[in-house]
C-alpha cells in the first residue's frame, strides 16, 4: 500500500460543497493524497492555527487582511508561471488588486464586485426606460423619485434605490468621481479630505437626504426585502446570483455603475484567497490541489455567486455569455483596490466611520468636515 | 433602560437641549476620559478651531493663541482623566485656555514663544553626555533628572514631584521643539498615526520616525514617564518600579459558570467582598436566559455577541458599582469576534497605554477584568481577572478558565492583545450618584426595601428572558456579513445547522462549546427562578418555569455529553447530526414551556402587587 500524504485546507467558508467536490475529483486523480478540512471561525483563528505548531497547508480566508501579512503565504507566481498559458488566462483586474510588490499570495476566491440591479417590472410599471451604460448619478436620483412610492404618512412601499450604509459601497462612486479614500501609500490625508471625494460624499448624502430614494437607517418601510420593495438595488454578485438561483433572472436587468462628474470608469472588488502557507511541508502538492479547485473546474461557476478568476473559466461556464453575468465579468477591467485593502487602521475602523456616514444622513453632519476629519483613521 | 439589553441599537437618552455636536463631545470625552488616545484625537480635531479662537479673544495675538493651544491641548490631554463629568468637556477645556493665556500674559520674558534647547541644560552637572539636537536623548535625561530630584526629596511626595516636573519637562520640551518634531509628537501621541504615515507627512524616511519612537518608547517606560502620556494620573501609586498580588478568594467549581464575563464578575465582587451567588448574577445579567447562533454553522461566536461596554456597566452600575473601561482594537491583527469589536477605537499596541490602567487598580486593592485571547485550549478567547503585576519582571498575574492556579502574561502580551477590553470596579455609588472607595462592600440590609428591591429584579429578569426569547435579532452587528439568531429561533437556526448535509456540515468545535455553554445557562435560569421572591400562584409558575429550564438544561447537557467541549476537526455522520438535532428539538420544546410559564408568571406576580 503506497504512503497517503495528508494535505490539510483551512477554510473560514461554512459552505463547503464547492471544496468538497474539488477534494473528491482531486482525490481521485491523486489516490496517494488526502485532503482534510478544517474551519475556522474567524481571521484570527485562522492565524492562531497558522502561528500553532500544527499549522495547515493551506488557508482560504474570506477577506484580504491575512494575505497582507509579511511571511505568512508562499508567492504563487513561480508556480502560476509554470502552467502554460496560465498568466495570461487570469484575469488582469483581479491580478491588479492581488499582486502586491511583484508576489501572489494567494489564488483569489469569492471575487465580487457591484452594479445595480434594476426591477424591470417596476421601471414598466412607471412608463420608464431602463437605464442604460454611461448613464449619470444625476439620472439615477431623478429615476429613483419617480420610483419611490411613499403613502400619506411617508411611509415607503418602494425605494427608488438599495444600498446600505457602509463606507466600502460608497467607495465606488468616489472613485468614479476620480478621488480616492486611501492613497496608494496608505495615507488618507489628501486624498479623503479633497474636493473629489467630498463631492462624491455629498452626492451619497443627498440621495437620502434631498432625493430621499434609499431607506435611511431605521427608517420605518413597507418595502419589504431588497428583492421585493426597491427599482434599483446597488448588488453584489451574492445578491445577484441568489436572485438567479431563485428564479427572478428575467425580471432584473443590469447596467453599470451611473458616472460622476468625475467621469472615470472605476469600481471596487471584494475578494479572499486561497493561499498555501509558509509552513507547508507539501507546497507542490497544495499547488497541484488550489490549481485543481480554483482554476480547472468550470461547474463550479454554473449556477455561481461569485466570479472566476480565468477567462477560460468564464467562457467554460458560460458565464462570459450570460446576458447578466457578463456584464460583472466585464467590470473586472475597472476594479482599482479599495482602501480597506492598503490600510488596515483603515479597515478596522469601518464601523466607526459608518457611524459617522449615519450621522451625515440623520443629522445632516457637515460632509466635508467629516471626511477631513476621516483623515485620523488612516 | 436597564441591565438588559435586548437589541443592539439601544436609544441613548434624548436630551432635548443638547445639540448632537454636544453629545457627540461628550461620547467622546466620556471615552478620552477613560484612556482612549483615538477619542482625544477626535476630540482635538473637532474643538481646536474653537480653542484657537478662545485663545485669540483673549490674548488679541495669533501667534502667542498657537503657543496657548498647544499648551492647553497637552494638559487637556494629561489631565482627562481628572474630567468627572464628561458633558462639561468644553467649559472644561476652556477654563484651561484661560489658565494658560494668563499665564502666559503674565510670563512675558525672552522665552514667550520659543526657547531654545541650551536654555534647558541643566545647571548642574550629573556627568551624563546628552545629544542636545536629539530629542529622545533630551527628553530621557530630563525624566530621569526629574525621578532622581523625586527621589531625593523625602519630604514631598515623590509622585507629586515627579508629575509635576515632568508635565513641565514635557510641556516645555514640546516648545523647544520645530513645527515637525512638535507635529510628529502629536501625530503619534495624539492621532496615533504609525511611522510611515508620520514619515510620509513629514517627508522623512520611516526609518528616522520609527528609530525616534521607539527609543522614546523604551526610554519612556524605564522611567516611568507612561502614565503621563494619556492616562490617568494613579491616586497613591509609587514612580518606583514595584510588584503587588492581590488574594482571591475560593471559588469553587460549584460557583462557577460558562459564561465567563460573568463568572469572573462574581469573583471580582468576591474579592472585594460582596459574594453573590452565581446564580444571581446570570439572572440579573439575562445570561442565564440567553441563546445566540451563527447564522453561518455551529461557530460558537454568538456566545460572545453582545455589547460588552454596555452590558459591564450596567450590571456592575446595577450592583451599585461605579466602573472604568478600557477599550480598543488592534489594526495591525486580526481581531476575534469581530462583531463585538467592530466599534472599539483603533490603538496602539503600546505598554504605556494598558499597565497603568492595571497597576492603578490592583493597588487599590481592585482586580480588572480582562478579555484574554491567549486562553489555553480548548478555549480560543475568555474573560479573566488580573490580579497581580510585577515591573521587575514586566508581567502581570491573571487567571485562567483551563489553569487553576492561575498564569502569568507579559506586559508585552497585554498591550499586543488584539482585543482590548479591561474593566475596573472605582467604587461604589452612593444614593447622590457619587463614588466612594470600591472596598470594602457595604452589606447589604434585609428588610422590606432590599426584598422589593429583588422583587423588581426579579420581574425585570423574567421580562427579559420573555422578550428575549421572541426577539430573533436580539444583536445585530453592523458588519453586514456577520448575523446571529437569538432567542427561541436560536434552537432552530441551530437544529438547521445539524442538519444542513455534507455540504454544510456543523462545525465540530464550536458544537461542543455551545452545548456545553448553554446546558450551563439553563442550569442557572433553573437555579435563579427557585430564587425569585414570589409567593403564591406566580411563585408556583416560576417554579415550573424553573423545572422546564432544568430539562431544557438536561437535553444540551446530554448533547454535550455526546460532542465534548474539545479541539476538534472531525466530521460528524449523519446520525450523529440527527442525534443532535433531536436533543436541541427536546430542549426546545422545554424552553417554550418555561417561556410560557414566565409569561403567566409574570401576569400573577402583576395581579399580587394589584391586590
């Protein structure tokens, strides 16, 4: 009987039917190898099970805060460059925000990014045209007050838009209006605190504000879920592919982001990864496993939530000609990486700073005093 | 509101006349108050257009007003602490500015806005060489001059000395220095910005900031200089370096509970002697009520999912205890429990911002309350109490949930704790609202007063538990990824975890924490309903109330008996699953039941009081 090699994958996913499958067609071609799951709750346990005398070979975390940390994962260019055809087939978006100093942490997994969403029905029902590519914020407010439908007491039974609080959404139109959060560098002085950002911030505001087209927080609302009460839902492929799953494909459209006066195509990305530790004994044989889950199995992206990484996987799940899913693909050409990626003051102050973005649209907090002062979280 | 809290955007009192910026400076002298740099920082931003004006009215010049802000700011910053009431921060701050521009209007004098270093050169001479162009260098000698002058002198108080010639030293040493060298002083100190932000603001390399920080660092907290540079000023305590450890008291494994907050509650007030049963405490906390679930599988991080500031304050307030916090979150870590975390401020890992905290409390004959993360397996992250440190050895004593005669951290450990989360009983509330010494504990009287006093507790706990138990979002994080089920439809998210299939398995560890935390907590709900001081039809529905609890509590105790509380990865069979499932079903159907009692209980104990 030959010698079984153990690979052990810590995943902080509690679906884990994707890995499942990718391990049994694995463990097929590979009779010799095991690989064995573990969870972890956290990016901490992650990193306790990482620092610990019985660290795995490798770890899929959901976010990107691990996969900055210095020695933590092997670079997995010397290994992507030795698959032919591999560089090329990756899609550059992803690879721009992945690559840092010349080095691939990890194969990103659970890639998403936003457009919105729009009720076809909805927009029917109203006698209005479907917004349409290069379409501009100013269109989107005057679309959404034709859409939000509100009784006598003010009470909404239909948004014009779905969106929550949360800086990282907001990021997106800020960056269409050529500002920045974070700088390159990290820093967020001069680049927050400036017109661009500021102006976009304003715009965000006043949607809840002066345009009133997005539930506040805690407003009271008979709007119902965001698939049922709202036109336009600013959505992630989760959102979006759930949807699908349910069926209501033929009754949502998509178009892209509205431009800002700004007039850069630009978009955020949400993404984890997959990486192969430091401390692996078996780095080839992770590699040989992470290629085989990640990069060859297109069923896996049939009935998806999230984007592939590869062209050809797109292609190969039909993803590329999908008439909604397409379009996410086509996006990946715009992503610029957010600033909870470069800083990580930043990002753990997130819901101090959305606090803060809720006392903007509750209390009407002055915009640009607020976004100066955002200068002290990064 | 009281002790409880059932949802997690709890409405702060609204004070018609206070405007939001009001409130928004007193949450944030409130949190400055208690040790938060980041809060001052905010604070600072937010207020120092306003101080410049002050300062400008007052000395009718721009440049003498800067010279003021800075002073005013750094003795705001040294002397927060000293703030008893948080919402007169501006009134505070103002009679500051006013301090420091009389002052400075009667000084005058060559050195009115700007001396420099060779003014400082001290006239005797102790033979040290010092680099007068480094300000490190600078500011270590003149600390250890001001602890030798401390030491020599028997007849003032050391600390008083030593404070004062220090605050001086800093004060000004700070305007001895460039706009630059004064700029990353406050970026670091004041916004807690790391090296390479200061070094990229200041078009310096990284290198030169972080070599300056950290000897300053080092240099700093071998003289004792930490507790001056943001925290609050430690009543009685000693410069010299020392060591203390507090006795405490037995504690049984009878009085013990899963819920760590509040076991290491009941030992907290134990060692100040003011025993509370167990029982008690889970009650009047709601935890022996409470179940909370991952949406996501079996994780067990619902069990830790509440806000923690609030839920220590109220309940140590509700005992009658007046308490000091110390939060905050590492950037440069990932942080466990993340929604429960997710609105501490970001500080630095730094010693001097957490030991002083420590050392204050533990010489006051106090222990703190203590998050730790580095709790022995198969714990991940628990509450425990320190109650000892030691300089010399730069570590502190504390205890641990696996480790009966306690461990010891490092100093080192403590300020790198992801999680920041220290409390600190200050003493008791008198009727008027004010403090007084945290020991020894008044006792407490029985009699007509103390018996309705446990009445309405009673009550109030068993309202709770009712509303609770009907609340399916009773927490909700504002990370959006993150969400738990609570109350009764906690069993069910649960139960649908046992059952999601191979490809959504239960986790396996968190499994075994969760039973064996909730089969504790319905104990304790059986045991606190026993106690209720109820008489008549609603005492006899408590008790029923209770029974239900001890089964509820019977089912999760054998289903952990069937998956241990242990480090595992296995993957549980089917059957397994099911097994489970079927228990939780069981303990469900209890826990209906005692809710229904509670409910009846609760109509009786009304009618009773009508009568």
């Amino acid at each position: 009987m030959s010698h079984i090699t153990e690979i052990r994958y810590l995943t902080e996913f509690q679906n884990l039917n994707n890995i499942n499958d990718a391990i049994a067609s694995f463990e097929r071609e590979h009779p010799d190898v095991r690989v064995i799951v573990e969870q972890a709750t956290d990016h901490y346990e992650a990193l306790q099970a990482f620092n610990s005398d019985e660290a795995p070979d490798i770890i899929e975390s959901g976010g990107w805060s691990l996969f900055n940390r210095p020695g933590m994962f092997v670079n997995l260019l010397p290994y992507v460059n030795e698959v032919p055809g591999l560089r090329e087939d990756l899609n550059p978006g992803i690879m721009r925000i992945a690559c840092k100093d010349g080095t691939l942490p990890g194969l990103p997994v659970d890639v998403s990014v936003p457009l919105i969403l729009y009720d076809k029905e909805k927009f029917d029902r109203a006698g209005l045209p479907y917004p349409t590519e290069g379409w501009t914020w100013d269109d989107m407010m005057a679309l959404g007050e034709k859409l939000t439908i509100r009784n006598e007491r003010g009470v909404a039974s239909q948004f014009g838009l779905g969106i929550g609080v949360d800086i990282e959404f907001f990021e997106p139109f800020i960056m269409r209006n050529g500002g920045r959060l974070i700088a390159p560098d990290g820093t967020a002085r001069g680049s927050v605190d400036q017109p661009a950002a500021i102006e976009a911030f304003r715009k965000v505001t006043e949607a809840y504000r002066v345009h009133q087209i997005i539930r506040k927080p805690e407003e009271p609302s008979e709007a119902g879920e965001l698939h049922e009460g709202f036109a336009m839902i600013f959505s992630f492929t989760w959102f979006t592919g759930g949807c699908l799953d349910h069926g209501l494909g033929d009754r949502f459209g998509v178009v892209g982001l509205p431009n800002m006066p700004g007039g850069q195509l630009a978009n955020m990305i949400y993404m984890g990864a997959a990486g192969i530790t430091s401390k692996s004994r078996n780095p080839r044989l992770a590699w040989e496993f992470l290629n085989h889950y990640n990069l060859r199995r297109p069923d896996a992206f049939r009935s998806a939530r999230t984007l592939p990484i590869t062209r050809s996987l797109a292609e190969q799940s039909g993803m590329a000609e999908h008439p909604i899913w397409s379009r996410y693909i086509q996006e990946l050409d715009h992503v610029q990486i957010s600033g909870f990626y470069i800083n990580e003051k930043w990002n753990a102050s997130r819901q101090l700073i959305n606090e803060e973005i809720n006392r903007m649209i509750l209390e009407g907090a002055d915009v640009a005093q607020t976004l100066r002062s955002w200068t002290r979280f990064a | 509101m009281g002790v409880y809290e059932t949802n997690g955007a709890a409405a702060i009192p609204s004070e018609s006349r206070e405007t939001a910026e009001d409130r928004r400076s007193r949450v944030l002298a409130e949190r400055a108050r208690q040790g938060d740099t980041e809060a001052f920082g905010e604070l600072i931003e937010q207020h120092r257009h306003r101080v410049k004006g002050w300062a400008e009215r007052m000395t009718g010049d721009p440049h003498m007003a800067d010279d003021i802000v800075q002073d005013a700011l750094i003795r705001a910053f040294l002397h927060i602490g000293t703030l008893h009431d948080s919402s007169r921060f501006l009134s505070w701050l103002h009679r500051i500015v006013q301090n420091q521009a009389y002052m400075r209007l009667r000084r005058g004098g060559p050195y009115r806005k700007e001396k420099p270093f060779a003014a400082f050169r001290p006239s005797e001479t102790d033979g040290a060489h010092i680099e007068w162009n480094d300000l490190d260098d600078v500011l270590f000698h003149l600390t250890r001059s001001a602890s030798k002058a401390a030491a020599d002198d028997e007849h003032d108080p050391a600390e008083h000395l030593m404070r004062k010639e220090l605050y001086e030293t800093i004060h000004a040493l700070l305007h001895c220095l460039s706009n630059k060298e004064r700029g990353i002083f406050e970026a670091y100190f004041f916004r807690q910005l790391s090296p390479d932000e200061i070094a990229s603001m200041y078009r310096t390399t990284t290198g030169t900031v972080y070599t300056y920080i950290h000897r300053s660092r080092r240099k700093l907290r071998s003289e004792q200089i930490r507790a001056s540079l943001g925290l609050q000023p430690e009543k009685g305590g000693s410069t010299l370096v020392k060591s203390k450890r507090l006795e405490l008291p037995a504690w049984p494994p009878h009085a013990s509970a899963s819920i760590t907050l509040i076991d290491r509650i009941g030992l907290m007030l134990a060692a100040l002697g003011d025993e509370h049963e167990t029982a008690e405490l889970m009650g009047l906390s709601g935890f022996a009520f409470r179940m909370q679930i991952s949406d996501r599988t079996t994780f067990a991080d619902g069990i830790y999912m509440f806000d923690w500031r609030k839920t220590v304050q109220q309940l140590l307030g509700r005992l009658g205890y007046e308490t000091t916090l110390l939060c905050g979150q590492l950037s440069d870590s990932p942080v466990p429990l993340l929604g429960a975390v997710e609105r501490f401020p970001v500080v630095l890992p730094i010693e001097e911002a957490v030991i002083p905290f420590i050392r204050k409390y533990i010489d006051q004959g106090a222990t703190v309350l203590y998050f730790d993360t580095t709790v022995s397996r198969p714990y991940v992250h628990e509450w425990s109490l320190i109650y000892g440190y030691d300089d010399e050895e730069q570590a502190v004593r504390l205890t641990d949930v696996m480790k009966p005669g306690g461990k010891t951290l490092a100093y080192e450990d403590i300020a790198s704790n992801p999680v920041r989360f220290l409390a600190a009983i200050d003493g008791r509330r008198n009727m008027d609202g004010a403090s007084g010494p945290a020991s020894p504990a008044i006792p407490r009287k029985p009699g007509a007063a103390a018996v309705r006093r446990r009445r309405i507790d009673a009550e109030q706990a068993i309202r709770f538990a009712i509303d609770y138990s009907k609340n399916r979002w009773a927490y909700c994080p504002m990370t959006t990824y993150l969400s738990y089920t609570t109350g009764l439809a906690a069993y069910e998210r649960w139960i649908e975890h046992l059952r999601g299939g191979p490809d959504k398995p239960p986790n396996r560890y968190g499994l075994g924490q969760l039973a064996a935390v909730y089969a504790n907590t319905r104990t304790y709900a059986a045991h606190y309903l026993r106690t209720v001081p109820f008489e008549g039809e609603a005492m006899r529905l408590a008790l029923l109330a209770s029974e239900a609890y001890e089964q509820a509590g019977e089912a999760l105790a054998e289903l952990s008996a069937a998956v241990p509380f242990v480090r595992a990865a296995s993957v549980m069979t089917a059957e397994q699953c099911e097994a489970c499932a079927t228990l939780l079903e069981q303990a469900r159907t209890f826990e209906a039941a005692a809710i229904e009692y509670l409910e009846k209980t609760i109509h009786y104990a009304e009618k009773e009081q009508l009568l």
